[in-house]
C-alpha cells in the first residue's frame, strides 16, 4: 500500500518533465507528510491532448457514488489487480488514468508499538511518477464537486520487500504518455530494483498530522543523498 507520500518539487521541474499546459508559473508549497483525503498534485490529459496539472482529493469517489463522503470505502489506493473489476475504480480505469509526482513515499517497519518510518525516493533524486487514476463526484445534497484521485499498488519487487508487501506503480517516463491515453496494464509493473533508495526518517512521522521542520530535513537529505 502507499498510505504517505510528499512532494516537494518545483513548478519549473514538474513542467519540464511533463511538458504541463499553460505554462504559467505555480506557487507550489512543499508538502513532507500527505495523508489520505488531502488534496495533491495530478497530471492529466485534455481532450485538446494537452496535459495538465492540478489538484484532487487523494481518496477516489466514482462518479455514481449516492451515499455521503464518509461513507466511501478505503480508496486511497487501488490494487492493480482489482482495478478492472471493482466497479469503484473500473470506469476510472477505463477514461480516467493521471499521474502523481511523488517526491518519496513512506512506509513502516517494526512492532506496531515502535513502528520505524522509512523514506523511498529515486536514487536520481528526481520525482517518482505513480500511476492513478481520477473521478469527479457530485453531492447529491449540497451539489459540491469533488475532484479525487487514487493510487495504484502492485506487489513489491526486491528492494521494498524487507519493507512492505506492496508498492506504488512507478510509471517510467517512456510510459506515461501511453497511461494517460490507454488503460494498457500491462504497463502496472513494479519497478525496476535499481532505482529506488530508503533512509529512516522521524518517527514523528508516524502522526497523520505532523508537520514538523525534523521530518522535513530527514526527507531532504534522502532525496540529495
């Protein structure tokens, strides 16, 4: 699973990588500990074939969902291999698909009463890119919308399994074009063993809500490291 994750990159670095439309500069502040349900950076395609970068609440609602937000299910992350089949995210699967800029994501090892947060970046130190997918939600009550998204996991490769089971689907760039234009799963693999590293981090981390300086340094020397 990917239950944290940060970005922290610049609008300069996000646009470069995903040739994002307009090109007007964003003020994008760095975020060290996302929790599920906090809104996050998205890349999407238009259907001018354009894409574009926005922000969506990390927890999918489909679109035909009639009960109350509080109401939905865990879907911060999606399985790969259920994703087709679930009917929360197969019509997402279908039209749907984005990425997510990650600059590393957590996980935990250890005891449940002394749980150890690891931090997973790219040895490049360049962002990760997730595979998601996206929906837009209307309450039938107040007719808000909502713009949500969610992550796709798939087994862990060597690297990650002395830390988890599960992984984020780490999209490499030659396909991230395809992802946005066609639900092809084969291209949901995990990723290669090479390129990923880990550095324990705060285990103030542990709380959804911190939001302190310490943990914030821990992740940078990761990524510069």
């Amino acid at each position: 699973m990917c239950g944290r994750f940060t970005q922290f990159y610049t609008w300069a670095e996000i646009h470069a990588m995903y040739s994002i439309v307009p090109a007007t500069p964003r003020n994008l502040q760095p975020r060290y500990n996302i929790t599920p349900t906090s809104q996050v950076g998205v890349i999407t395609k238009s259907e001018d074939g354009a894409n574009h970068y926005s922000e969506k609440r990390w927890w999918l609602v489909p679109g035909w969902w009639s009960k109350t937000l509080k109401d939905v299910p865990a879907t911060f992350n999606a399985r790969k291999e259920d994703i087709s089949g679930k009917p929360m995210f197969r019509n997402a699967l279908k039209k749907r698909r984005c990425l997510i800029p990650c600059s590393g994501f957590f996980e935990w090892t250890g005891p449940k009463t002394d749980r150890q947060p690891w931090f997973i970046s790219a040895k490049d130190g360049r962002p990760l890119t997730f595979a998601g997918l996206h929906e837009t939600w209307k309450d039938r009550v107040t007719d808000e919308l909502v713009e949500s998204c969610t992550i796709i996991t798939a087994a862990a490769n060597e690297f990650m399994k002395p830390i988890h089971d599960r992984m984020p689907v780490i999209l490499q760039p030659e396909d991230w074009a395809e992802w946005l234009q066609e639900p092809n799963e084969e291209l949901l693999r995990s990723a290669p063993e090479d390129t990923l590293q880990a550095w324990p981090v705060s285990k103030n981390v542990n709380k959804n809500d911190y939001r302190g300086t310490d943990t914030a340094v821990a992740v940078e020397i990761v990524a510069t490291a």
